[in-house]
C-alpha cells in the first residue's frame, strides 16, 4: 500500500516537473497549443455553464504563466541574437517576433474563451439580468474591434511586413474595420465567381468555413448603422478604444519597429487632418456622390458580398443626409484617430526617450569604467543595437578604452548630410567597398 502510494506521489512530481518544465520553455508554435485549446473551450462551452468554467480555469492559469515565462525571455532580450551581415552586425529578430506572436495569440485564444465562459456562467447563474438589445450591441462590436485589432497585430509580427503594421495602425476604429471586412468580403466574392466559372460549385463550400465573415458583417453593420446616425455611445467608444488600442501597441512594440510605427502614425494624422479639412470644403459635392454610392452599392457589387440588410439601413440613413449631418459624420470619424495618434506619439516618444537613455547610458558606463568585461561585451552590443544605438558610436567607445578596431572607410572628414544637421545624431558609414580598398592601396604605393 506505501509502495503504491509512493509511486503514485513520483508520477505526480514526474507530472508536475514536465508541467513546469513545458510553461518555462518560449512558446515553439502557435497551432499545437491554439487549436486543442479553441477544441477545448467550445467543449467547455456546450457544458453546464459552472462546469465549463471550472475545467478551463486550470488551463487559462497555466496558459497566463507560460505567456508570463514568454514576456519575461522577450524583456530579456533571450530571443534577441547578433549576426554579422556582409561585415555589418546587426540584430537577428525572427525568434524574437515569433514569440510575441505566439504569446498574443494564445493569450488573445485564452482570454476571449474564458470572457465567453464567465459570462456565460453569470447569465446562466442569475436568469433574470436581462441584458439591453443597444448594450449587446455595443459589447459585441467591442469584441469584434478588439479582435480584428489583435488579428492585425499577430500576422504584423509574424510576417513583419509594413503594410500590415500599417493596418494595425489603421483598424482602431469602427468605421476602418468595417473597410477591412467588406473589402475581405469582396475578394470571397470574387473566389466564388472565379470557381464558379470553372464549373465549381464552390459557393457553399466557402459559405460554410466563412460563415464567421457575414456574423462579423452583421455586427459590425448593426454598429456602423448606430455611428451613421452619430449616435454618442458608439462615437464615444469609437475614441476611447482607439486611443486605448494605440496605447497598447505603441507600447508593446518592439524597439526596432519604433521608428515604422511612428512614421505610420505621422502619416495617419496627416491623413485624417487633411480629410477632416476637405470635407468641410466639399461636403455639398461629396454629400450627393456618397448618396448616390450608398444607394448603388444595396443592388450593386457589394450586395453580393454583404447582407442586404445591412446596406438598405446605411442606404436609407446617407439618404437623410445634410451638408451639415456628412461634415459632424467626418469629424466622428477622424476624432478617434486624432485623440488616439496624440496618446500613441506621446508613448512613443516616451519609448524613444527611454531607448536613447539606455544606449546612452552603456557607451557612459565606457567612459566611466574606463574598460569593459570582455565576456559581456557581446551582450552589452546585443543590448545596445536593441535600443537603436549607433555602431559608429560603439566603435568610437571602445577605441576610446583602447581596443584595435579599425577606422571605417571614408571616416573623416566628410560632408555631414542634411539629416544628420538637423537631428544631430550620426548616422552609420556603409560598410567598405572592395574596389574601395584596392583604390586606397593603390593611392598609397604611389
């Protein structure tokens, strides 16, 4: 009987070491652990509502350390390595990136199973709380808002193309999202009718694994109909979830795509500044033009690829329209971007502050020390590229303390570009030619 239980205590030590070993380790793919969870919660979901809740509990904790562990090694800079590309070192993110998208997707996965659950629970629990038609309303475009800007933002640090940190940093606000969704919505249309003309009945097979696309229509058309008739609420939340989205991504974004970031955001305010003094210019031209749209598009492309539904109630709302009514739409429109862009610069500016201060403060601890541990080094470079350092500076520190590194080629004196004057930081030299090389060789023979 102690021999049984003996073992019995070893297997469950056996269990929990390889669980704490498993939530320690960086997350290694998104798939193996996102789809058994997805499985796992709608299982939990078709069950009585304590019981579901109950069962997922475990998992979501787990899941909140292993995300915990990753954030920690992504702080780190654990995941973060230097290479040498062509005689210029540089950092190597992709492991880096991964990680964040792994993370966000998981934890993104988690937390909308256990909202869906807790809520369930609550409203199984007490039958009476009757929720408001216009509060579902509202609470269901949060979620779909929130949830496209989370899906933006993962396949921006998995693919780490700009037009999509670009799009995270467009979709923030309702009516941009609704864009994306019908413009998604199109190009399903377009598929069917390409298939279709192969002699693929393929219809229905989208129909059904994209059934999620027209429910997201549905909401976001419900919404979309609520900021047409400039309703406060929907306004009001359309502002403070833009700047609260912008808040969060600029400030989880890593370091090195700070200055793609802030160049989108220049180039949204930009953009919604001019569009907000345009409209008020031509707003009695463009009242008609947008009219004429909305009423062309219930019977036109859009209607086969959006619930009909959906576009006579926008229709018949533009169709009300005054020169007054398109201008107040515009400024509900651009205010989110604009009150959202003046917190996310704010953040970045803070982020690039900080960054320049931790640079800053490794070529100082040169100067200071007088000398460096040689078995540190690369990480204090690894460190100091992270946070947007300058290699000429580096190389200038560490001549500075007595190590043989070579001048790069030309050095000095040169011409100081227009950029340089006026931000009065050095930018790097490219790296030497070899023809360069063999020119400077031959100058000196002769």
């Amino acid at each position: 009987m102690e021999k049984s239980a003996h073992k019995n205590t070893e297997r469950l030590h056996a269990l929990w070491t390889r669980l704490a070993a498993w939530v320690k380790r960086p997350y290694t793919n998104l798939y193996r652990i996102a789809l058994p969870m997805l499985f796992f919660g709608g299982l939990c979901l078709a069950l009585p509502p304590w019981v579901g809740l109950v069962l997922f509990a475990p998992l979501a904790v787990v899941l909140g350390f292993k995300t915990a562990f990753a954030i920690k090694s992504i702080v780190s800079l654990d995941l973060v390595s230097l290479i040498d590309d062509a005689g210029v070192p540089c950092l190597d993110t992709r492991k880096d990136r991964l990680q964040r998208a792994w993370a966000l997707g998981c934890a993104g996965i988690a937390v909308a199973v256990s909202l869906a659950l807790v809520l369930r629970t609550v409203l199984g629990t007490f039958p009476q709380i009757e929720i408001p038609e216009a509060v579902l309303t509202y609470i269901s475009f949060t979620a779909v808002l929130i949830s496209g800007f989370i899906l933006f933002y993962f396949l921006a640090l998995r693919f780490d193309k700009s037009v999509l940190r670009g799009l995270t940093s467009i979709t923030v606000t309702l009516p941009a999202f609704f864009i994306v969704v019908v413009v998604a919505s199109i190009l399903l249309s377009w598929a069917m009718r390409a298939l279709a003309a192969f002699g693929i009945s393929a219809e229905g097979m989208l129909q059904d694994g994209f059934d999620w696309l027209y429910e997201v229509q549905r909401i976001l058309g419900m919404a979309t109909d609520y900021f047409l008739k400039q309703d406060s609420i929907i306004i009001a939340a359309s502002i403070v979830l833009a700047a609260l989205l912008l808040l969060l991504y600029t400030y989880s974004v890593p370091y090195y795509w700070m200055r793609s970031v802030s160049r989108w955001l220049k180039g949204i305010s930009l953009v919604a500044a001019a569009f907000g003094a345009a409209v008020i210019v031509f707003a009695g031209v463009w009242l008609a033009d947008v009219q004429q749209f909305a009423a062309e598009s219930a019977s036109g492309q859009l209607a086969s690829a959006i619930d009909s539904s959906v576009l006579d109630s926008q229709a018949s709302s533009l169709s009300q329209y005054k020169s007054d009514d398109l201008i107040a739409l515009i400024k509900a429109f651009v205010l989110p971007y604009t009150v959202g862009v003046f917190v996310a610069n704010a953040v970045v500016a803070l982020r690039k502050g900080k960054a320049k201060t931790v640079s800053d403060g490794i070529i100082d601890r040169f100067a200071a020390d007088g000398s460096v541990d040689e078995d540190e080094l690369p990480a204090l470079k690894k460190r100091y590229l992270y946070y947007g350092g300058s290699q000429t500076l580096w190389d200038i520190a560490l001549r500075s303390i007595g190590h043989d590194i070579p001048l790069p080629y030309p050095f000095a004196p040169r011409k100081l570009s227009i950029k340089e004057r006026i931000t009065g930081e050095l930018e790097d030299p490219p790296p030497a030619h070899p023809h360069d090389d063999e020119a400077k060789a031959a100058e000196t023979r002769s």
